[in-house]
C-alpha cells in the first residue's frame, strides 16, 4: 500500500477531505514584480546612440531643474534619477544626511502602497543590505499600472518592439561591415599553372584582409565577364540600397525617440532652429516636467517640505518673443480694465476664463 493510500482511507474514515488554503495570485503578483523590476534593463537596444541620447537629454533636464524647498536633491542626485527613470523606470535613494542611492530593493505592500524596503546599497568592496521603512526614502517610478503600482517601467519596456528593431537592424549592420566582403572584387588575370594562380591570390588581398577571388581569363569570359570588351569585374560587396536598411534605420530611431518624448525631427540633419525649440519646449514641458512633478510630490510627503522641481525655465523651453507679447497684453488689458472702473472680482473671473489664474 502506497503512502497516498494511507492518506485517502484516513479521509474516507474521517469523513473529511484534507484543505489547505493559499494566497491566490501570489506566483503571478511576484512574477509580475519581478517582470516590472527587470524589464527595463533587458535587450541591447539600450546600446545604441539613439537610447544614449535620449538618455542623456533626461539626465541633461533634470540635472539642470530648479529645485527648491530641499537641498537633497542637488545636481549630481537629479543627473542619476533620471538616467535610471530613463532605463530602468524607477530610482529610489536612501535619505540620510544626503540622498544614497539604492542599487537594488524588495518591497512589502499593503493597499498596494510601499510600507517598507530593504535596499541594497552600493559599496567599493561589496554591498550591503538595509530594512528600512517606506518613509526613510524616496522612490520615483513612472510608467505604473494598476497591477504593479508600486513599480515603474521604462519607456523601452513599454516599447519593447520598437526597441528590438532598433537593436536588430543595428545588430545585422555591425555584422555587415564586420563579416562582409566589402571591396572585394572576381577580377580575371591571364592562365598560369595552379601554382602561379595560387601565389598570385594569396597576393592580393582586398579590404580589412579579405582575400579577392582570383579566376583565369577562361573563365571569366564563360562566366560572360570578358574582360577584352570592358565587362567590369564582379563586386562581392552586399548591396544594402535594396534592404531599405536606412529607411528602416531612420523609422526605428524616430520610434525610439518618439517614446522618450523627443521630436525626431529635432535628429533631422535639415532641421532649423524653430524645429530645435519647438523639440526642446515639447521634451521639457510636456515629458520632463511632469516627471518633476511626480518626484516633487514624493519629495514633499517623504521630507515635511514643499519641494518644487522646475526643469521648463532653466531649459529656457519658451518662446521669449511670445512671453512678452503676452505680457504686453495682459498689462494692456488691466490698464484698460482699470480705467473702466472694473472691480478685482471681475478681473480675477476674466483672467481665470482664460487661464490666467496662477
């Protein structure tokens, strides 16, 4: 009798079935996590120059932010929240007597809000590991959905086939010019012995050392490439002009660029300087100043101060021209409003219609 006998008659006799109780969902809920925690820094699409830049543009804003209310956040602090917002979609820092930041973290939730961390924190020789709880450090993530939200995601891990053509054009281009013939050439030399025709291809030698294919003029003028007549030799160079490999290129870096919330034409070798404002104020006030925003509120709830992060003026990401023109304006209407004897309620509830409150 087998030992899973023994367990079915003691039930049997019982009356009772055994019952255990799990946690439902929990291998997905971790799973998940784990998924959102290193989704961010998988494929190599983080290599090319067009995630590079983009990469540095974040780090360039937010490095160059106003920030006030705090002296924690100081440059070099903003410079690598952003270069890990940008590839990894979170960043957390240890609040101490500066800001230390985390390389790596475990969370515990309840309502799905953080209630402690223990942070791995980068040492020379070796990490070292600390429990903390949810209101000794600052932890800023983007990108969070409702099943993970106390996770960020990267913008490549929300992008993930753009991202992978990015990589595999990139990749089957390098493996081009690395492996390809590039340069070499059939070309037909007069009829020897096989020792002459041997010596004389181990003589020539085409591009980065690759051998050129050296045929007798017997058989060139079979192969139709007689060259009496001024058939030019045969070029084992690829041609790339019908893989469309450019135009693959320049889409797959536009994507990349899109879901960093830069402009691709602001990469476009014919862009003129209005182009290059209208990208700046677009990645500034609509990409990074939100970003701000959210790492602001965090700042302010975490430290008992009210933290602002501007990253717009410093990034000069406005129309100077149509600032005063707006300006002008404004001071014209409420001269005119003066005049007409109009109380400041009127003028507040005018200048709040046209979102002019603030």
């Amino acid at each position: 009798m087998g030992i899973m006998d023994l367990f079915r008659r003691n039930a049997s006799k019982s009356g009772q079935i055994e019952q255990r109780a799990i946690q439902p969902g929990y291998t997905a809920s971790l799973m998940a996590a784990r998924e959102a925690w290193i989704s961010g820094t998988c494929g190599l699409a983080e290599l090319t120059g067009a995630v590079q830049t983009s990469v540095s543009l974040w780090e360039a804003g937010l490095s160059l932010a106003d920030v006030t209310g705090t002296d924690l956040l100081d440059r070099r602090t903003m410079a690598i929240a952003a270069r890990s917002l940008a590839l990894r979609g979170e960043c957390l820092f240890l609040i101490r007597d500066r800001l230390i930041p985390a390389t790596d973290w475990d969370i515990s939730t309840r309502y799905g809000l953080p209630r402690a961390y223990r942070v791995g924190l980068p040492e020379i020789g070796g990490g070292r590991n600390e429990t903390v709880l949810a209101g000794e450090v600052l932890h800023f993530r983007i990108g969070c959905d409702a099943v993970t939200p106390w996770a960020g995601s990267a913008p490549l891990s929300r992008a993930r086939l753009s991202a992978q053509l990015l990589e595999q054009i990139t990749e089957a281009l390098r493996d081009v010019f690395r492996d390809a013939p590039l340069g070499s050439q059939i070309v037909p030399v007069p009829e020897g012995s096989a020792e002459d025709m041997e010596g004389l291809r181990r003589s020539f030698r085409g591009n980065r050392g690759a051998a050129l294919v050296i045929e007798g003029v017997a058989q060139a003028t079979q192969a139709g490439m007689n060259p009496n007549i001024g058939k030019s030799p045969d070029q084992l160079s690829p041609d790339l002009s019908r893989t469309l490999a450019d135009r693959l290129l320049a889409e797959a870096k536009g994507e990349v660029f899109g879901v960093f919330g830069i402009l691709p034409g602001l990469h476009n070798p014919a862009t003129t300087g209005p182009m290059v404002r209208e990208a700046q104020r677009h990645l500034a006030q609509l990409i990074l100043q939100p970003i701000c925003n959210l790492m602001a509120e965090e700042a302010s709830e975490k430290l008992a101060a009210t933290v602002a992060i501007d990253c717009v003026r410093p990034m000069q990401a406005y129309d100077h021209g149509g600032k005063a023109r707006a300006l002008n304006t404004m001071l014209q209407a409420m001269a005119q409003a003066k005049e007409a004897g109009l109380d400041d309620a009127t003028v507040k509830d005018a200048l709040q219609f046209i979102d002019w409150a603030d």
